[in-house]
DNA sequence: AACTTGACGTGAC
DNA sequence: AGTCACGCCAAGT
C-alpha cells in the first residue's frame, strides 16, 4: 500500500493503482480508495479520474455496483467506456451495468 | 476564510 | 428498484 500524499502525488497515486488494473477486470472508486493509506474517500477518487491521463486505464474504474458513473456527466464518454470495456471482454448485464460478479479485480483479498 | 462542488457509497424508506 | 439525506475532504471560487 501506500501512502497518503497531496496534491499532484495524490493524483499521482491515483493514477499509479488505477493503472495496475488488468485488461478485461474493473475496479470501484471505493476500492480505490481503500487501498491508500489513509483511505481516501471514494468522491474524490472520481473527482480525480476526471483528470486521468491518457496513459491511465480510467475505463477499468466504475460504481461498487457496476454503474458507468460519468453517464450522468458525458453519455458520449460513458459510451466509450462501454465500448473500451466489451473490447476487453468484459460482460455487461441485461440492465446496462458491469457484471461485477466476475469482472471485479480484487487483488489484497480472496472471495469467500 | 467561508461555501460549494463532485466519474462515490451506504443506509433508510 | 429508485429516491433521498448525509458523510467523505480536496479544490475551486
């Protein structure tokens, strides 16, 4: 884990754990929080994906329940996240959600 | 320096 | 399943 910093290195930490996201999995911003130390709150992790770069796999992150979250904000942008996603292999739901049930990374803890 | 705003999450209806 | 209120706290105004 690591630890917690401000400004550009917050952003950068960001970044650094969003990019260790494998192709075809995704992520929760509220998993993203959890893993700096201390956690950071899963408002701001979206707040600061909305500056990702473009070597960031902003796509790979979504809503705990499998909501592509900036449709609210941008739909074209949701769009392509759709697209991005489904080129990965990832499967969506009858209801337009991630299926989060087995496409959810979780790299620090086993299923149950 | 006070106030508002989020690519969120959870619990209560 | 869909609101709604509220907590979170860095940044912008």
């Amino acid at each position: 884990m690591l630890r917690r910093q401000y400004g550009e290195h917050l952003m950068a930490e960001v970044y650094h754990l969003v990019r260790q996201v494998p192709t075809g999995k995704v992520v929760s911003y509220g998993q993203v929080g959890e893993w700096m130390v201390p956690p950071l709150p899963a408002l701001l992790v979206g707040k600061i994906m909305y500056h990702a770069p473009e070597e960031v796999p902003w796509w790979r992150v979504v809503g705990k329940a499998g909501d592509l979250l900036i449709a609210k904000r941008d739909p074209r942008l949701a769009a392509l996240q759709r697209q991005l996603l489904q080129q990965e292999g990832v499967r969506f739901r009858e209801d337009g959600r991630v299926d989060m049930a087995s496409c959810r990374w979780q790299p620090f803890e086993e299923e149950r």
